[in-house]
C-alpha cells in the first residue's frame, strides 16, 4: 500500500448487487463491470483493449467446518482479454501478490502510533469511563480502521477461478512499446489458490488453441 509501483484500473460501467443470507449463512456478491482498462504508475496501457467481465464471490459464515468450508471463493467469466506485461509489471505482480493479498497489517493507517494517538484522544474526551471499558478501548483501538471504526480481521482461504473466451498476453522489454512475443488462446481456465494457513499460493492454468 505503500509502495510507489502501482496499477490503475478503471471501469465505465459498474453494477453490485450484494446479498446477506439468512440465519448467518454467509453472503453473495455479483460484480458485473464493463470497459476496464488497467494502466501501470509509468501511464503505460497494459489492456489492448476494454475487458467486460462478470464476478460472483461466495463467502460462507466463520464458523462453519474447515478451512475449505470457509474459504472465500470468486469466479470471474471475462469474454476476451489482451495483455500487456513489460519486465517491470511482471516484478510488481508478484509484489503485489506478497505485499497485498497475502499482507497481514492493513496499513489502513500511516503507522501504529496513530491508533495510540486516537486511544488517547478518546481517554481524555471522558475521563469517566471505568477502567474496564477502558481495557475495551483499548484492544480495539489497535485495530482501528482509516475510517475511524474497529477492524475485525477474519482470514480465510481464497480460491479465484477466472475463465476467459478468449485471452492474449504480450510480453514486452523495458516498456510496453518494445514487445518480444505474443501468446493467445481461447477458452482458458486458471485456478488460483491462496492459502493463508500453509503460507503459500498455488495456481493451475489450462490453455486451449494456443498460438504464439
């Protein structure tokens, strides 16, 4: 979150539709999202042209089974897709996956000595507050959010499942105006494990037609 290395993505048409499930069984989202384009921090396109796509995630409740039973789970259907991927995105992919996705502390806030300047704050504002209440505040203050509310960490296992019409890749030298080669294909799958309690990432990709 802190890094200087970042990428866009901007979207024309977004529509979400959320839905909480009864008696605590979890909840579903449906993402649809026209016209994305992506861009690195460096303004290079790394979209050839806008991608439409359709995401449904599936989060079942926290206290159900095991940790596949809780696992947060997205599929994402994208009709077509061309990439591309200059030698410093790749780096910054895997940056991003290690620094991100798989970040423990959400840097919602500049450092922790903000969260002990706000329990502070709120100590002095009443006085009165009994020292078990104040033993409260304290513990959620540690987790508060940039948003001024507590932050309730939950971890779970995340499988993404992207399925794509038709897909491209471009990978390029020093910028994306110095390609080296093109690979496309159609109807390819890939499967994307995050397994926070293995610390580790697995992914699985099946290519079908591919052409280079």
């Amino acid at each position: 979150a802190n890094s200087t290395k970042q990428f866009i993505l901007s979207a024309g048409n977004l529509k979400v539709i959320h839905r909480s499930l009864a008696d605590n069984c979890g909840s579903q989202q449906n993402i649809s999202l026209k016209d994305v384009s992506m861009i690195c921090d460096q303004g290079m396109e790394m979209v050839a042209s806008p991608i439409h796509m359709m995401v449904d995630v599936q989060m079942p409740p926290n206290d159900v089974g095991t940790e596949d039973d809780r696992a947060l789970r997205v599929d994402v259907v994208i009709t077509e897709a061309s990439f591309i991927v200059a030698r410093g995105h790749y780096a910054q992919m895997l940056i991003t996956l290690d620094d991100n996705l798989s970040e423990s502390y959400s840097f919602l806030r500049e450092c922790q000595e903000d969260s002990h300047m706000l329990q502070r704050d709120i100590r002095s504002k009443d006085a009165k507050v009994s020292e078990e209440l104040d033993h409260v505040h304290s513990n959620e203050t540690k987790n508060i959010s940039h948003g001024g509310v507590t932050l309730h960490e939950s971890k779970r296992r995340m499988y993404m499942d992207f399925k794509f019409k038709k897909v491209g890749l471009e990978l390029s030298g020093i910028d994306t105006y110095d390609p080296i080669i093109f690979l496309a294909a159609v109807e390819t799958d890939i499967a994307l494990q995050i397994l926070h309690d293995e610390n580790k990432t697995c992914a699985e990709v099946t290519l079908h037609n591919l052409v280079c």
